[in-house]
C-alpha cells in the first residue's frame, strides 16, 4: 500500500492521471455527440412484414414507427451526462453540509 500512496502523492502522476480524466470526459461527450447524430436504427423485421402489420394495427397502409423521447429534454445532447454529473456534484456538497451541520459535534461535547 505504501507504493501506491508514494506514486499518488507525486505531483506528475497527479498530473498525468488528471490529462487521462479529462481526455475521457472529452472522449465521452464526443461519444454522446456521435451517438445523438446518428441516424436511427433499421428494424430487422422486412419491409413486407411491417406493412402487414401496420394495417393489421389501423395505422394506415404505410405507418412509420418513429421513435421518440418521453420527454423534450431528452432531445439535448449528453444530457444525461450534464444531469449526472449535477446530481452527483449535488449530492456531494449536500452529504458533506449535513455531515458538518447536523453529524459533527462540539470538541468538548462529551465533556459537558
């Protein structure tokens, strides 16, 4: 164990795996950048079948199926990524005001 802290506390690995961090959020929002562009899967079912199956459904002779987000949000890309890495930041400075506001105690608190 004393090895790995010795190489954390080397102010170059701190650096490198800062650099290797960042290159993965960057890599990441590109990824979510790709995957929102992208055009929309095909279905493996033939076309003949969705046909048939479409006027089975009442959705007149040539419905397409368009996939869609529930909400409108959705739309934004990496949105997910923006909103968790909110939520975390949230979290964590919630956990950490209730750990010093409410958990913490006096120094002389079993004193008195």
């Amino acid at each position: 164990m004393w090895f790995l802290e010795r190489w954390l506390e080397n102010p170059k690995t701190v650096k490198k795996l800062l650099y290797v961090l960042y290159a993965s959020l960057i890599i990441i929002c590109l990824l979510g950048f790709a995957i929102h562009l992208a055009p929309p899967a095909e279905h493996a079912e033939p076309v003949e079948h969705a046909d048939e199956h479409a006027e089975d459904a009442g959705h007149g002779e040539h419905a397409e199926h368009e996939e869609h987000a529930p909400f409108a949000f959705e739309q934004i890309p990496i949105f997910s990524a923006i909103f968790g890495f909110t939520v975390c930041a949230l979290l964590g400075l919630g956990a950490k005001a209730y750990g010093h506001n409410v958990v913490m105690k006096e120094e002389d608190y079993y004193d008195k």
